[in-house]
C-alpha cells in the first residue's frame, strides 16, 4: 500500500457538532496525498456516525474507536502513533482549514533545508457559527543556528500555541516525549521542537481556530477539573505542585530528554531559568503599552 505524505491527526470526543465542517474542509484541498486518522474517544453522541460515513466515501480517511476515554492529550499522541506520512498535522475536530492550508506548507517544508522541523501559517479566530472574529497571530519563527537560541525565542513568545497547528516533520516529533499529561504541555512539545531545529511561519492566514462554549479551557475551569480532562488517570490525584512549576521543571525535562551536545544542552539548560525571569517583565511591559494605547485617544492621540 501507498504510504502517503501528510497524515493529519483528528482527536475527537463528542465532537458530532463541528466535525463534518472539519472533515469537509479537508476534502477541499487543493493538495491530495494525505491520509486522515480520526481517533474517536469513546464519544457517545453522533460523532462515530459521521466519522464512519467519511471513512465509507473516502479510503484516505481512517476511523479509530478507543473502547473507553483516555484523555484528550493521549488521544492527540494515538492520532501520531496510527499516522504513516513524512509530514504530519493536528486538526482538532472543531477548526477548518483554508483550501490551500495542506499544499502551502508542503510545499514549503519540501523546499525547506532537511533542519526545518515545523512549518505554520497563521490563522483567524471563528465562532460557532463559523463567523470570523479577526486574525490570531503568533510568531515563535526562528531561524537561529543554536538550540538554545531557538528554544529562547519560543520560551519568550509564545503565546496561543498555534503553531503546534501547523505542518510538522514526523522524524522530529518521534524524537521528542511527544505531548504530556500536563497543563501547558504543548509550549513543551513545542519548545522540544525548536531544540531540534528551525521553526518558519508562514505569514498568510490559512486556517480557522473555532472559539465556543465547549472549549476545554471555559469547560475546565479549575486545575482538578483541566488535568482530569487532560487524562482520566489524573482523576484521583492531587496537585500540591502550581502549575508554573510544573511547567519549568518540564522545560528542564525537555532539555534532558532531547539528544543534543554537551555544549547544546548545557546552554538550554541555562536559557530556561534566564528566560522565565524574564518573561514577568514583558508581561508587565505589554500592560503598560495596552494602557497607554487605551490613554492615549483621551490625550488627542498625542
């Protein structure tokens, strides 16, 4: 059998709602060597009926059934782990991609020198009627030679984690812990990414990131309720460590686990901790900006 290029990783639960706008949104691209993996986390409304009609239309869509929930994070790993291309995406059940998402950073990263672990564009806030709410920009882009270089740039802007949306090289994910059963875990994985190599953006907007009531973050407000939603088996446990600390001791678990030279992985080392005394500044920074921004038409714009 053909193995094609892209995978993309669909997670879903429950998700009968917005999952045929998704898959539709797939089946018009203009790019046509992908394979779809949906990986349905015992969901008990109508999303296994819709799933199943797509993989009975298209043979390029594959439909898996996990028998109980298994958390939304180790479902987004399974996507990766069922997936057979060069290239791999998340698609998460609830977003839509722009016709010419999948071709664009293709063609891209196949142009990009063999480093280039990730490519993604930028994308535009929807509701849950698919109406548009205006652009969601990130730009975690870096082209540096070192890893620590990299890994700094990433630790200092991120923000939203959309770029973990875009187009990524499969051998490099395979080289990382992949995504954790933590909160944040993502800004990890991508932070792992960018130890590994170059991160490029794409500045047109190519696809759609839905914001709704059943977000997980307004479904989970408190950190018992989010790490159950994360992974069943967190349901039973208590979280004595904040959540913060958590998130820089697995920078630093990141930086271990990543295979890098002496020299590389001890400047990581240091970056980590450099970088998170930082980062209460730039946010007390932005503040500022913001409030003299709301000042300044007060004052005639002077």
């Amino acid at each position: 059998m053909r193995v094609p290029r892209l995978s993309i990783g669909v997670p879903v639960f429950n998700g009968e709602a917005y999952l045929r706008r998704a898959l539709d949104s797939i089946l018009l691209q203009d790019y046509r060597d992908y394979e779809v993996i949906i990986s349905d986390n015992a969901s008990t409304d109508g999303t296994e009926a819709i799933a199943r009609e797509y993989s009975a239309r298209d043979p390029r869509f594959r439909y898996f059934r996990n028998r109980r929930n298994i958390g939304a994070v180790p479902n987004f790993n399974r996507t990766f782990e069922l997936s057979r291309g060069e290239f791999f995406k998340w698609l998460s059940h609830d977003d839509e991609c722009y016709p010419s998402m999948f071709g664009r950073c293709v063609d891209v990263l196949s142009n990009a020198p063999p480093h280039v672990v990730l490519v993604y564009p930028q994308c535009e806030a929807i509701d849950e009627n698919s109406v548009s709410h205006g652009p969601v920009y990130e730009h975690v882009e870096s082209r540096a030679p070192l890893p620590h270089q990299r890994l700094a740039r990433v630790l200092f802007k991120v923000d939203s984690v959309i770029s973990l949306c875009g187009v990524i090289r499969a051998k490099y994910l395979r080289q990382t812990r992949m995504r954790g059963s933590f909160i944040k875990e993502d800004r990890v994985l991508l932070a792992e990414l960018a130890m590994l190599g170059e991160i490029w953006e794409i500045p047109e907007v190519l696809w759609k990131l839905r914001f709704h009531d059943r977000n997980a973050h307004r479904l989970n407000r408190t950190v018992q309720h989010y790490m159950t939603w994360i992974s069943p088996a967190n349901a039973a446990r208590r979280f004595l460590m904040p959540p913060s600390v958590r998130l820089f001791r697995e920078y630093l678990r990141g930086v271990r686990a990543i295979e890098l030279s002496a020299s590389d992985k001890l400047a990581c080392y240091a970056t980590v901790p450099f970088v998170h005394c930082l980062i209460p500044f730039r946010n007390f920074a932005g503040r500022q900006r913001a409030r003299l921004s709301r000042l300044r038409p007060a004052f005639g714009g002077r």
